[in-house]
C-alpha cells in the first residue's frame, strides 16, 4: 500500500502533464524523460529482437494536430518481431515499480527528493502505453498471436500434456 500511496503524486502529475499538453505546447517539454525511456525501449529490443534498429529521434515534430514525440526506425521489423519491439514500452510501467519500492522501504516520509522523482516518474507512466503507430507495427505478428493460442488452448484443454512436458532427473 505504501508504494501505491508514494506514486499518487505521480500518477496525479501524469494526468496534468497529459491534459496540460493537449493544450499547451511547453507541457510536451515535460514528457520527454518518458519519451526517451519509451524510444529507447524500442531500440533496445529492436536490437535483442533482430529488428535492426537504424535511427532514433526524441526530437518532437508536428504531426497533424499534434506532436511525434520521438520514432525509432527498424530495417527488419518482420511477423517473429514486430509485437515484442512494438510492445517493449509497456515495460517501463515497472521503473515506477521499483523506484517506490526502493523509496518505500523500512520508515519513510517524502523528501524534496522524492518530488524531483515525481517530475521523472510520470512521464513514465505516459509513456509505457504504445502509441497507435506501435500498435500497428504490433499487428505484424499476427501469427505469434495465433501460435501462442493454439498453445493455451493445448496447455488447457489436455491437462495430461502437462506432466508429460515436465521433465525430472533420472534418480541416481
């Protein structure tokens, strides 16, 4: 309860910034920790992934009537790869995660610390949802979706099979 009681302000935060941002450009200022984390997400898998990743941008650029925050282009961005490089940013939702745990441990109380920690956490928390651009790349892996649930089907439907995979030591 403590971690949750220690993100209220950044989760409050994050909703200002979001709403201030539609309105007001310099608040879009205020998302670029969280873009940079959200980009860098991208490449990294992108890299662990094979994707190939070839450039990356935080620079915000009109789009429309909004703003891209930053974009990571892929070479190889094929059906194998697609959802776990486009996906990666959720992810980040855990560096909010382990900052309050590691704030939150044994007595504490908020320190001006913990209010610059404010200003970096919540743009995290904006940016771990994939934008419509990622969900789109995501939808190349349309047959990862189909094999991982014909698998959970198998898994549930023949409880036998589970035995049957698991493997033990010959005893000695």
């Amino acid at each position: 309860m403590d971690k949750l009681f220690y993100l209220t302000p950044s989760l409050c935060l994050a909703v200002a910034i979001w709403v201030l941002s539609r309105r007001y450009v310099v608040f879009t200022l205020l998302q670029l920790p969280g873009t940079l984390c959200h980009e860098l997400a991208h490449f990294l898998t992108g890299l662990l992934t094979l994707a190939r990743p070839v450039s990356m941008s935080i620079v915000p650029r009109r789009e429309g009537k909004g703003y891209r925050l930053g974009e990571v282009q892929l070479a190889n961005a094929s059906w194998y790869n697609s959802a776990l490089t486009a996906l990666a940013p959720m992810l980040l939702v855990l560096i909010p995660w382990w900052i309050a745990v590691l704030r939150t441990r044994g007595a504490w109380h908020f320190t001006p610390l913990d209010a610059g920690l404010a200003f970096l956490i919540a743009p995290q928390f904006l940016a771990c949802w994939p934008s419509a651009a990622d969900w789109k790349l995501a939808m190349r892996s349309w047959p990862l979706a189909i094999i991982a649930g014909a698998g959970w089907y198998v898994w549930m439907t023949y409880p036998g099979l589970h035995s049957w995979l698991s493997w033990h030591w010959p005893a000695a």
